[in-house]
C-alpha cells in the first residue's frame, strides 16, 4: 500500500539527500572520501566526557534524566554566555535571547516555521549550504541566491536585487538572509570586514534580518578574527547560529541560536510543539565540561590537526592539478572544506562515476545549487581522512579529471 | 524592536503553552503539584545508566560522539524490534519501518509535516492530548473531535461524522485519526477491545489512517493488557508512536514511530531536514540499555510505585469527593493521571486562582480543548508526589472545591 495520495504538499516535494545518495560507497575500505562534513573522532574529548557523563546521570539525575524546559538547561547557558563573549566579543547576552536546539539544523527549521510563509523571499548565498536549503524548502519560499566571491557575498549584487524588489513593492517580502561567513560551507572563502560592515549598512537600509550561521568560526587556521555580523550590527539585525558539532562533538546535538528575545520567544514556541525540548543528559554534559575545561584551550590540538590536513590537501592540489589549465582552488583560512573549481566543460556530477569506479568521494557542486544546476565544482572535505590518504585521494582525482577530460574532449 | 510584522502565519499564531503558565509557580516547596505528567525520578535506573554512559562514550566514542544517521541508531533498533515483538506480539517489524524520534512530541509533528495541509482534516478525542493539538495547529488543518466514553472513544459519533463528511465529499480530506487508546492523556480511560475492533472496520470501510500514540501502555496496575490497534490492523492501516519517557527516562528523549516503509520514508526525509538526527549518545545509552537489562522486569518496581500512588489518590477521592454532588472521577487501569469531573457550574480554570492560594495545583479541562472551551473537569497526575503529599493535596482541592462553590452559590 502507497500513502503517497494523500501526502501534504510538504510531504510529496521532500527530496532525499544528494549528499546522502553519492556518498552510499564510500564506507567501504578502500574508498577514500572527502564527502562528509564529519568531524575527526580523534578531536573528540572522549575520557573527559566519559567521566563527565557518568557522573551527571549519577548526581545530576533528578535533571539529566527528566524533562527539561524548552529554552535548555541553564547551567549551559551561563557557559554560553561567556564563551560568546569570549569569542565574539558580545558581552550582554540575555538568558531570553539564547535557545537551545538540536544541531542549528533545529534553528534552521526553526527560522524558517516561524517567518517564511509561501510568497516570502529568503536571500541565500551561491553556493548554498544545503542543509538550509533543505529546512526553509519546507515552507516553499522564493529562493535569491547572491554569488560569492574570493572576499564573500557580492554585497553589489545584493544591494541591486534588493533595489528592484524594492521597486517592485516586494520588499516587505524579504523575511531573512542566510549567510556563512567564515569558512563557507561548500565554498570555504570568509567575508572581508569591508563585506561584512557593507552588508550590515544594506540590510539597515532595507531592513532585512541577518541569519549568520557560524559553526566553523573557531576553527581558523590562519589570519585575523573578523568581527561577527552579530557583534558589528546587534540583535536588532543579526540571528546568531552556533552549534558544537564542529568544536567539541557532533553527538551531543548542540546548536544555539542567539537573537532578539522576541525572535527566540517565537522560536521557543515553535520547538515545544515540534518537540518539548533537547535531551537535558546532552545539555547537562556540554555544560559541565564547559565549567571545567577551557575550550578554546582544548581545540587548539584539534585546530592544528585539521591546518595540517589542510595543508597537505593543498599541497596535494599543488602538486597534482596545477597542470589541469583553469582548475582553481580556494586555500581556506579554516573550517573542513576546500572548494575547487574545474575547467569550463567539466560536469562534477557526471564525473562522479569515474571517480567512484577510481575509489575516491567528493560532493559534486551541483549538490549546493538550488534548482539542481549542472556545476564544474566539488567540494573537498580533508576533516576525515588521515594526511596520507588525502595525499592518494587528491592523486585519485587528478586521474578521475584526467579520463574524464579525455572522455569529453576536455583535455 | 519587534519582529511581529515579518512573522509566518505559524509564528503569527503560536500560543504558549497553557500548561505552562499555569503551573509556573507549582514548584515551590509548599505547593503540591498535580499539574505535569513527569514521571518519578525515583524510577530511573540510574545507576545502570551512569555505567552505561560512561561506557559508551569512553568505548564507542566514534560512534556516540559523532554524526549519526536520520534513522537512528541500528543496534537500537534491534532491541526495539524484539521489545515491540514482545508488549505487542508483533513479529515483523522491518528496519525501514521504525524510525526514532526526540520524543513522541517529534513523532506527532513528523505526522504533521508529511499529511496536513491547510484543508485537511484530522480527528481526535475530546479532551484531546494538548502535544498532538499543537503540533498538529501548525498545519492549520480543520480539527474534528470525537467524544471519549468510559471505554474510549465514541465510535457511533466518529461513524456518523465520517458518513456525513463521505456524502458531501469531503472524506479524502481526512489524513488521519489520532488516538491514545491505554490510559489516556488526560481522560484517563482505556479503550475497549470491542472499540478498538469497531475503530478498525470504520477506518478500513473509509480508508482513514489511524495514529496510535501508546506511551503509557506499559504502566499498567490491573485488568487485561488489550492488543493494540497496530498489532489488530496492521502497517496499512496504522502508524504506532511509542517513548521512553513514561517507562525508562524522558531525559534521553527517545520517541518512536512504527509504520508503513513509505511512511516512515517520508518521515525520514522530513526529519533530516529538520535536524539531521537526534543525539547518537542518548540512543546507544538505551540500546545497551535493553541489551543488558530486562525493561519489562525492571519496569515492575516503578509499577508497584505507580500503582500505590494512584490507589492513594482514588481513596483520598473517595474520602474527601464523595460528598460533592455530582463530582466523578475515572479509576484508571494504568498511566499516570486521574480525570475528575465536577458537577454543572464549575469552571476549573476559574477555579484555579483559589487553589493556587490553597497551594495545590492541576490542569484544568479547558487546556484540553481545542478552542478553549470551558470545562468542568481536571487533569490530577499522580505520579510525581509522595503519597502522604497526595492525601493533602486532594484534602486541599476539597477545600479549593467548596469555597469555589460557595462563592459562585454551587454548593
């Protein structure tokens, strides 16, 4: 039997996962993947949250293992706060402005249930972060996607869009937009603070919220800190995402979103109906490690090991494509992902059967692109493998470019 | 700044919980609480659940520390199968019919997100289970509720109203029938086993989908465990929701959803747009969890506690109620909450200013409805006070009771 006549509008324009689909081989041994943006397990604080676990479901139980209230344990968010301040500068974060959700996928959603409604306009960058696309799809928005460059969003672009919806009377429309700014996820470029203070003068102009969503932030290899959109333009403008994924482990869940009290007492809402609210074990542990450990201290291992990784890819890259004429590639200054960019011609989903057959995984651009857009771009992850594989893998890739170069006339 | 003019017609409509704002002054020391259905954090098997965190964290950390995949964990799983193979007899449930869920709560929005549009219909019983009606509310479907009868469900009414909604076409409007046939939340009763056949051949003559949401199920102090509609109908015709919360922690937040593969497909996709997954930490502490100890067994003592605290409370009702004319009040075969009635004129929630001056708490009928109907009744959990805190508690609302009646000339 088939439910499928009577499916909401939701339910029938689901799409499965890209990513999901392209990266089913890739467990196997002798696969090396760059597809996932998965953390290294090694960068995992096991033995301090091992005992840390232990010991809140112990102590802690009458609230590790009951219900908890819907904006989160409390004990975490005073660590939140100060860790916001600590490295974002942001010193006077209410608890009414803090919510937490499971992964900032949550808040995602969330964004998207309480403010896109079907004939709202959402403003996200190109490429996308899929995982966005996929939360404010479910509300049937009209997408405008604003390309990004070297130095981030093209605030030009932007701002030219925004004056002819403006013209249109379709301002009012604009509900958000969604930006990555430091170590873009597919793109891996970061936002110049000249884009980043152009930006924020536009969005006042036209009073359009800013949804940042920072989960790499922290881990930045090379040159200067920039200043967070929230930081520079405030909760009147900026939601601020975050989320531990990245940092400290994956499997707690942990996202946070950090904005105006009336925006987070809306979002509150909406994630006790969608469902009561986070586990309080996960919570209780990221709050006590906090209390206990200084992360930005004990990230720094993790930093170095993920620079490392980086730099072998980038030499790999060097090395192998640099005879590859009009292949270029972004060397980010953080974050898990390089972006690398073929020749005119090139398919990176067509490619994809090459690779596959050759062993080695990326996630085609076309992943990242709204309406399914054939792209000449992939997506490297070095998180995951270890430095040697990296250096095999982007060996496998300069054959899988070179066979289907020849195949197709490209090369 | 207010955000209120950009909101979605979602977040335009959310309402706080009702439960909530009644019950936010319940947690003083002086007051008992009959207010939320919180299980005692005396049942939890904490000390097995320490161990067991800290195992899974120091052993399987690139497991529980890490990314896991929407469906859930699969060692998880397997003990689920063998678990709804054991309370329910039913044999055959296949990996890509469960998937699990934060909570029931998310299991019920999923069902939501996948079936509900704006011109859908959805049933449920009166008093209804507040979680569904707000999950449900964010779909705006036309609601349609179905009185309970001491042994549930009304299905003369639900036949007559299916007839009627099948002659002036509107019967493929209806995307499903929400029911909590054991110990229902807040009414109390247990459907009957002539009822749940009779519910069966309704919906099968009018092809409607049932939701069967059975997190008390196992907590029951007497009479016949009765088959449930999942086991009497099967995957065509019924979707099971299930949790931990009620029977081993909600702390873990570990609901789930049974049903047909292309349902729960749906589902899946829905969730992973959602929040990718839910923690993989909290899902291995309850797979090793059922692995090592026997639920069933281990629940008896929580039982036996349950049990005597519901006995307390009907005695103390019987005692102290019997002399309000016209008041009744269910005895529950298992659950966690008493449904008491009083005569004509009463309004709980007007009443509820005087037992909050009387320190004693309870949910009043109204936050069962839908439309917030006035109501003579009230929700009274028993399972959170001590028994000599649940004899004063009833003395107190029979005290709240008759100066309530006499001021509004009642009694």
């Amino acid at each position: 039997m088939s439910f499928e006549d009577r499916l909401s509008e939701v339910g029938l324009n689901l799409r499965s996962s890209i990513i999901r689909e392209l990266l089913k081989f890739a467990a196997s041994p002798e696969a090396i993947s760059f597809g996932g943006g998965v953390p290294d397990p090694n960068t995992f604080p096991r033995h301090q949250l091992a005992e840390i676990a232990k010991e809140v479901v112990e102590q802690d139980y009458s609230y590790t293992l009951q219900y908890g209230t819907t904006e989160g344990d409390d004990l975490l968010a005073v660590q939140i706060i100060k860790l916001l301040n600590r490295i974002y500068g942001i010193a006077d974060v209410q608890r009414d402005q803090l919510l937490f959700t499971t992964g900032s996928q949550q808040a995602l959603d969330l964004m998207a249930r309480i403010f896109l409604d079907k004939d709202s306009i959402c403003f996200l960058e190109f490429p996308a972060y899929l995982g966005a696309v996929s939360a404010f799809r479910m509300s049937f928005p009209r997408f405008e996607t604003v390309p990004l460059e070297d130095d981030g969003m093209d605030v030009g672009y932007l701002e030219n869009r925004l004056r002819e919806l403006d013209a249109k009377g379709e301002i009012k429309k604009v509900k958000f937009l969604y930006t990555v700014p430091n170590f873009h996820n597919p793109a891996s470029v970061t936002m110049s603070l000249e884009k980043r203070k152009k930006l924020i003068e536009i969005c006042d102009r036209y009073d359009i919220l800013i949804l940042e969503d920072d989960p790499y932030g922290m881990l930045r290899f090379s040159g200067e800190r920039l200043p967070s959109l929230y930081k520079l333009a405030g909760p009147d403008r900026v939601v601020l995402l975050n989320s531990f994924s990245k940092v400290l482990t994956p499997g707690l869940r942990i996202g946070m979103m950090v904005g105006h009290s009336s925006i987070i007492r809306r979002a509150t809402m909406a994630k006790q109906a969608m469902d009561l609210c986070c586990p309080t074990l996960t919570q209780r542990i990221a709050a006590r490690y906090l209390e206990r450990h200084d992360l930005v201290e004990q990230l720094k291992p993790g930093i170095e090991l993920y620079r490392g990784k980086k730099d072998t890819m980038i030499r790999a890259l060097n090395e192998h494509f640099s005879e590859i004429k009009g292949a270029k590639w972004v060397d980010p200054e953080g974050g898990l992902f390089v972006w690398v960019t073929l020749p005119q011609g090139f398919d990176t989903i067509g490619m994809f059967d090459v690779a596959k057959a050759k062993n080695v995984y990326y996630i085609p651009g076309e992943a990242f692109s709204i309406e399914k857009t054939p792209s000449t771009s992939m997506r490297l992850s070095f998180c995951l493998p270890p430095e040697e594989r990296i250096v095999e893998g982007v060996r496998r890739l300069k054959d899988v470019i070179a066979q289907y170069g020849r195949e197709k006339g490209l090369m």
